[in-house]
C-alpha cells in the first residue's frame, strides 16, 4: 500500500492548530487580566477596611 502526503490537508491542520494556539493564548491573557483585576479589587477593599478600623480606633469611646 502505497503513502502520500497531502499537503492540502496538512497545511489546512498547521492552519487550524496555529488558530487553536492564538485562541487559547487571548483566553489565558483574558483569564490573567481579571485575576489581576480581581487581586486589585481586593487589595483595594482590605486597605479601606484597615483605614476605618484605624478611624474607629482613633475615635473616642463614649459610654
């Protein structure tokens, strides 16, 4: 039985396995910039929360 190379058919794989590579960095960009994002968000909510504990702190107690 004899082999060939179908060069149609494996430029068109190359073509689509370079698209699945593209897409899938663009997903994991995607992905990392709402971690980071997301990291941000936090970050900036705990330093609000350590700013009115310290203002509730500084506040004198009334009984």
């Amino acid at each position: 039985m004899r082999t060939f190379a179908d060069t149609e058919l494996q430029a068109r794989l190359i073509r689509e396995m370079r698209e699945l590579y593209e897409k899938r960095g663009k997903l994991e960009a995607g992905i990392r910039a709402v971690d980071t994002a997301r990291s941000l968000r936090i970050e900036k909510d705990a330093l609000i929360d350590i700013a009115a504990y310290r203002a509730s702190l500084s506040r004198p107690q009334t009984m």
